[in-house]
C-alpha cells in the first residue's frame, strides 16, 4: 500500500509543483479528484472491498504551512523504528510567484547494437549471400524448428537451430522459397554449374536391322 500511494503522490506532486507559477493552479483539484478517485478503486479492487470504505480507512488530515489539509494516509508500524507514513494529497493549490522552474536536458543513453541489427547492417544474405532486398525472417520460437514428420531439415532450419537464433537475414528470393517450403538456397550457393546433371547418352539404331552401329 505504501508503495501505491507513494507512486500516486509523485506523480500528482510533480504535475502540480511544475505548474506552481500559472495563476490558475487552482484547476487542479480536478486532478487531485481522478487521481484520488483511481487510487481508492485500485485499493478497494486489492482489498475485495468499496471505495467508500477504503476512504474511511485512509482517510487523514495533516499540518501544511498553510494550515490543514484533507489526505489519504497511511501509517506502518515496526518493532523499533519509527512508523513508515506517506500520503497521498494535501498539497496546497495555491500560486507561487517566486517558484524556481528547473527543466532538466533528457539523458540519452548509448547502447551498443545488437546482433540482430549488426547482422542486418551486413545486408548480406545468410543463405546465399545474396545482396538484393534483404529480409529478416522469423519464427514464434526454436522450438518450431523440430516439427515431427520432416525427413530432413532444410538449410534455413539447420542455419538457425545452429545459431540459436529465431531470426534469419534472407533475400526476398530465399524468403519467399522458405514460406513455399521449396527453399534451394544451398543449391544456389553452390552456382549453376553445380546444378546442372549430364544426360546419359544412349546407342542410335538403325533402322530395319534392330542393331546398334
């Protein structure tokens, strides 16, 4: 609970102490009230209980340099140590002319690339080595990979069981041979001379005799 309530409070703090400055802070008792409203059915939700008894519960009034103020409170005890207490709310919506405004330059992060953006930076086919509208191609797990029923795995399945990986950077031609089930990837590697089978030359006959020359 203390964790819940600190969260909605930072939040709601942040908002309103960046808006300290504009004459019309006031308009945010709006968004003290959906909050206030969200935090108490995200209770009563945990809790199995209602909103209206949830608000009984917490319900607290704490000292403010503007006097007292209405809040959601709660007070954890421990065996020799001070209670943990936080709050949500009692915040006074009131203008600050001499508020300080502090907005702080985002941090960017480098990180170094991953793998997978590495692999397709190469732009290089992992099948055939083509370089022509190279493609990633995935799967929904390795586990797919060892379908029953297949007699031999083709080579994409082989390339990426021995990788670990459930990403394959492929042409758009190895691409689509993969989703038709007829990839030949590995025969094209190999070039088309490879492919090319010698035709047996068979005897020419004569005619008439049956007899070969």
């Amino acid at each position: 609970m203390t964790a819940l309530e600190a969260q909605y409070q930072s939040e709601y703090r942040g908002v309103v102490q960046y808006y300290l400055l504009a004459h019309n802070v006031g308009w945010f008792n709006k968004l003290h009230w959906i909050a206030e409203t969200s935090l108490l059915k995200t209770l009563a939700g945990k809790h199995r209980s209602s909103v209206t008894k949830m608000a009984k519960r917490y319900k607290a009034t704490i000292e403010t340099p503007h006097g007292p103020r209405k809040c959601l409170q709660v007070v954890v005890q421990r065996d020799n140590k001070k209670p943990l207490v936080t709050h949500f709310g009692g915040i006074p919506l009131k203008r600050k002319q001499d508020a300080l405004l502090v907005d702080r330059l985002p941090q960017f992060v480098m990180t170094n690339r991953s793998e997978l953006l590495q692999r397709m930076l190469t732009d290089i086919c992992e099948l055939c080595g083509s370089r022509e509208k190279v493609e990633v191609h995935h799967i929904r797990k390795l586990a797919d990979l060892e379908k029953p029923g297949r007699r031999e795995k083709p080579v994409w399945v082989k390339q990426m069981a021995a990788r670990r990986r459930k990403t394959l950077i492929v042409c758009r031609k190895c691409h689509e041979e993969i989703h038709a089930g007829t990839s030949t990837a590995a025969f094209r590697k190999q070039g088309p001379e490879s492919r090319m089978t010698r035709k047996r030359s068979s005897p020419v006959r004569e005619k008439g005799n049956g007899k070969g020359p």
